[in-house]
C-alpha cells in the first residue's frame, strides 16, 4: 500500500493526495510536519534525506518533492489520464508544473499566503503582499488567457497539470485580497470543484496556519 507522509493542510501534500484520490489507489496518510513533527527520526531520513514533506513511499520505491511525486504517481497508475499518452499534450501539463512552482507559488504560496496567514498582523509588509497580490493576479491573467479555448491545462481532459497548478486556487478565492476579472480560471475552478478528490483533499480549512 502507498505511504504518504505529510499534513493535511499542507498545499503540497494536497496535490498528492489529490492525485491518489483521482487514481483510486489504496493508501495510507501519516500526519508529520509542522506540529506533528516526526521528521527527524533515522527512519524518515532515510526516505528523505531532506526531512520535508510530501514523501512518499511505494513498493520499496521512496519519492519526495511534490512533483516528482504527481509525475512518478500519474506515469506509473494514470497513463492515458493524469499521465497524457501524446507527449504534446504531455509537455504541455509539465510546463504548467513548472510554471506552478518557477512563478506562481513563489508570488501567491510564499508571497500572498504566508504574508497573510503565515505572519502576524503586527509583523505584516503590506506594500511586499500588496505587491505579491498584484503579481499573482498578473500571472494568473496568463493561465486565464491559456483556458481561453479549452477546460483543462493540457486540454480536454484533466492531467497532472491541474493537479499541481489547481491546488493552490481554494486558497486564492477564499482569501480577502484584490483580484482581477479571470473568467477562465474561476470556470476551471469550478470544473475542479466538482471533483470529490479535489472536494475532500485541497478543498481543507487553513484557519488552523493562521497565525495571530
């Protein structure tokens, strides 16, 4: 059975377990990091000698980092799914997962969110997050301009694309922040709504990040 250490209100541990919701496959989460701990043990070290989470472990196999795993996930149970049998339309989800993480978590994850979730109001740059904010919604214009003439990132069907890029948006439209006419992402999002993968795994309070 699949082992995946990581908490549930971490947006990256989301994407994989996501994607094993998507899939279908039995599996086990075991809470650590953040106030679980347990990521210095000898144990986890060695299946992650970085000590972070998402890590997974499979058939003796141990995967970390995020995407690794959703692509190691899709390529080895979601050929023709989450894994696009045309290597075009293949590439075309792998750009937007490396767009997810070159561009938009730096702006929005670790700009907006931990600005404004992750920082006491009293420690709080407002111009740094008013500045992430408008940047994020800049980027997202390009994903929107993207959706234009099709529902998913890779095309007509949903891939491993959504996965990385689309965990983060329950957080973007549940937050009190400016954010531009995108009438293709907010379609997309609702699309990804109607998933109960995406409902049970990503669709997760953070109130409990918060800090006061």
């Amino acid at each position: 059975m699949i082992k995946i250490w990581g908490r549930r209100t971490s947006v990256n541990v989301q994407k994989v377990m996501w994607a094993v919701g998507e899939l279908g496959l039995p599996h086990e989460r075991i809470d650590a990091g953040g106030k679980f701990g347990g990521l210095d043990t000898p144990e986890f070290g060695r299946l992650n000698p970085n000590r972070l989470v998402p890590t997974l472990e499979d058939d003796g196999v141990a995967v970390w980092e995020s995407h690794a795993i959703l692509r190691y996930l899709a390529a080895k149970y979601g050929e023709g799914t989450l894994w696009a049998a045309d290597p075009a339309e293949r590439s075309l989800a792998d750009r937007w997962m490396e767009w997810t993480v070159s561009a938009f978590q730096p702006a929005f994850t670790y700009g907006v969110f931990v600005g404004l979730v992750r920082t006491p109001p009293q420690q709080q740059d407002r111009t740094a997050i008013a500045r992430d904010v408008t940047a994020t919604g800049a980027l997202l214009k390009i994903l929107d301009n993207h959706l234009s003439d099709h529902p998913f990132v890779a095309g007509a069907a949903l891939t491993m694309g959504d996965i990385a890029t689309g965990a983060q948006l329950y957080r973007y439209f549940t937050l009190e922040i400016e954010r531009p006419e995108l009438p293709n992402v907010e379609a997309w999002y609702e699309r990804l709504k109607e998933r109960p993968a995406f409902r049970e795994h990503v669709m997760v309070p953070y109130d409990e990040l918060r800090i006061r």
